[in-house]
C-alpha cells in the first residue's frame, strides 16, 4: 500500500475547516480526510486515495454507497419536490412498511435523527406512565438531548445509580431525572426498579449497547421486570434496526419492547428517523385520542420527508431479498475471525467484540461485559486506527460497520491491512 497522498485541494479544505469549524470538524471523526465520493463498500478523499469504509457514515449506508437503484428512486422524486411539510405517498408507505416488519410497531412518528427519536421516546414513557425518572445503562448512547448525555461516557467511575453529565450546559436538576445501572447486570437494574418503582417511566436499552452484546437472558430480564414493575422497555434501535435482522434487534433477540427508536437504514442515507410502538403509547402523538394534558406534541419541518422516504424504502425492499442478510453476516464474521486470529499470532492482547454487523477490537484482556470493562487501552486503539487508516482502512474510532456491498475482496484487502497494522503496532509497543 503506497503511502497517502494529499494534494493542495485537499490540503485547502483542511486549513479552511480549521478557520471555519471548532476542531476543525464537523464533531463526528477528528480525523482530518476529507472525503469526495462513494461507491459501494468504498470511499475516495479528495487527494484521490481509496478506503474500503467501515465508517458508512456512521452505519445508514448499510447496502453501500450510491446503490443504483436507490440513486435512481431519489432521482426521480427530486424533479417532484423536495418536501412538504405535510403527507407524502412514500413517508406512508415507508411507515407501514416498518410496521410490517418491526415487531413492536403499531404507530409510527417520523423525526429527522436519532437524537430527536431517542428524545421522544423517553417524553413519550414519562407521558404515558405520568412519572419522570428514566432508567439507562452506563455508556449507552441515546443522542444528543440532555437526558441522553448522562454517563454516555464518564471520564471517572460514579456510584451507581447517579449519572455524570457527558456534556457542560446540561442543568444540574435533570441528574436527578437519570438512573444509571451497568449494562448486562441484571440484578442491579431489579434492585434500582424496586426501590423507584413509584418514580420510573421506563428503561431505555441499546439491546446490543455499542459493542457489548446482551448476556443470555438479560433482555429477556429487563422485559420481565418491565412488565411486572409496571414501566414501559425502550429499545434504541437507532443503529440496530433492519441491521441485525429485517425486524431489527428485537427479532434477531427474540424479545418486544413497547416502544423503539429507529434511524439510520431507514433514511437510507439521507435524515430521517423514527419512533415506534404500540398503539396505546402512540396515542399521546394525537390529539384527538387522549386528555388535553396527556397530549405530545411532536413536529420537524423535515419529518417524514419524501427523498429520504423513497431512499429509506428502496433501501428495505433490497435488504427483504434472498441471501442479504446472509451477505452482511458472512462479511462480519469472516472479518471478526481472521481478526482473533491475527491478535493471536501477534500476540498481542485484545478482545474482538460486537456481532457480525457491527464491531472491533478491545485492547484489553478482560472480558467486555459493560462500559468499563470495554475502555481497555484507548492509544493503542488510536494509534490502531490511524495505522489502519495509512493502509486503506476507514473506520470510527471506536467501531466497525459491515455492509452488504463489501466484497469478498474488501475483505481480504482488510485483513492484510490488519496484520500489518498489528504487525506494526507490536513492534511498536515492543520499541
């Protein structure tokens, strides 16, 4: 692999976003690659040099990037309008099209991002239960709002259940609106829901939080004590949702929530997200179906709009067919097995964690069963990832997303950029 160029175009850019943007970013990855183009699983900067993408802007290019068809479906809408404002044949369509397929879908809302889906769905639990206390787990990532950012990702250990703001401008009162538990602990989130029971709306859950997938039973718990103690289960789909199954984590897990979140895939690359449930939740969205007081009002210029409606809904009939998910899981876990055995070569100690659609690597020797024992060694993981990077390898710092568009070829490409990398890292780190 030649060494990356970068030309003065490029070069350019760099320096006009660091005199236009704090960071010099737009706040996603701090790297400074400016990216150009597309096309399938790969991507090109604007010096020219080509990455097989893991980033897929951060998971909704899920089928790849610019896929024909759902270019050619976007294109055909452009020249019909944009947006409106108001109903639109595709928004319906692609509303009934995830109650078909999302096993806790009776109602859909559409919202423009994840952040805005994640929002209303904690207000749309405290609504409907009439109670202010939501329950999420430690590292779980939940969006932008100021309930969200509470132990996304504390820079020092808290004693449970009192949450750390992840952000300043977050006003001191709602830390008592927060209760936190560490993920895959089961007996801690029953402890926390018996002595709060008369406060908590609901529980907020990543079913595979990050990269940390659930223990045997423990979705299966939160369903168990949710529906005992009386609250509502929030499943954040955002990432998960048609990724790791047609019906999301929730078929893939085997377990329905009430309400879920959903974004990325649907929007099929362009914003658009979602909040989703059953029906008597829902209701609190119309006014016309519940008490003056008990009445959610929810609206976004964008919401549902109709070029984000056709691309989501191309991009599900493509996913629906034959051999899809097949493809996606087979990528993952081609990748995730020759990664295990390229630390073990190496010897270098690290876990491979996630699932087949979504994962990396952990420098750690523990077991990754929640958020502090997933922190492991955070510089070998950037200076991993920049190696990476040098080699043609474009990924978040802190996650891989398989495609269905990645080839087997892509495959093999990164493998032997991940050996060397490795190779690399180790001597290194042996220096």
């Amino acid at each position: 692999m030649p060494p990356r160029i970068s030309n003065e175009a490029e070069r350019d850019l760099v320096e006009t976003a660091r005199r236009v943007l704090p960071a010099g970013t737009f706040g996603n990855v701090p790297h400074e690659v400016v990216i150009a183009r597309g096309e399938g699983g790969r991507v090109w900067d604007v010096s020219g040099n080509q990455y097989v993408d893991y980033l897929l802007g951060s998971g909704p290019m899920l089928i790849g990037h610019a896929h024909p068809e759902v270019t050619a479906a976007v294109q055909e809408q452009l020249g019909k309008g944009t947006t409106f404002f108001a109903n639109n044949e595709h928004g319906i369509r692609l509303a009934a099209a995830i109650v078909d397929a999302v096993p806790c879908a009776e109602k859909v809302r559409f919202v423009s991002s994840g952040s805005e889906a994640d929002l209303y769905a904690m207000r749309l639990a405290r609504a409907y239960k009439k109670r202010d206390k939501i329950l999420k787990f430690e590292g779980g990532y939940h969006g932008m709002s100021d309930y969200g950012l509470m132990s996304l990702a504390p820079r020092r250990s808290s004693n449970f259940p009192r949450p750390i703001p992840d952000s300043a401008g977050i006003p001191k009162s709602l830390q008592d609106e927060v209760l936190v538990a560490p993920f895959n602990d089961l007996d801690t989130v029953a402890s926390l829901v018996r002595e709060h029971r008369q406060e908590l709306a609901a529980i907020i859950v990543e079913p595979l939080q990050r990269l940390i997938p659930p223990k045997p039973g423990f979705l299966e718990g939160l369903r168990k004590l949710t529906t005992e103690n009386g609250l509502l289960l929030i499943f954040d789909e955002v990432v998960t949702g048609f990724r790791f199954a047609y019906g999301g984590a929730q078929e893939y897990y085997g377990v329905v929530p009430d309400i879920c979140t959903l974004g990325k895939v649907i929007g099929g690359g362009f914003p658009l997200a979602a909040i989703a449930g059953r029906a008597d939740v829902m209701a609190h969205f119309d006014k016309g179906a519940v008490a003056e007081d008990d009445y959610l009002m929810q609206v976004g210029t964008l919401s549902g709009n109709p070029i984000a409606a056709v691309a989501g809904l191309k991009s599900l009939k493509i996913l629906k067919r034959p051999g899809a998910y097949e493809r996606i899981f087979h990528n993952g876990r081609t990748l995730m097995a020759g990664y295990r055995d390229i630390l073990a070569d190496a010897g270098v100690h690290a876990r491979v964690t996630g699932d087949a659609p979504m994962f990396d690597i952990v420098f750690t020797e523990r077991e990754v069963t929640d958020y502090r024992s997933m922190m492991g060694d955070q510089d070998a993981m950037k200076r991993c990832n920049g190696l990476l990077r040098e080699r043609g390898i474009l990924k978040g710092e802190s996650k891989y997303y398989v495609s269905l568009a990645h080839t087997d070829e892509d495959v093999r490409f990164t493998l032997d950029a991940f050996a060397s990398a490795i190779g690399e890292l180790a001597r290194m780190r042996a220096a």
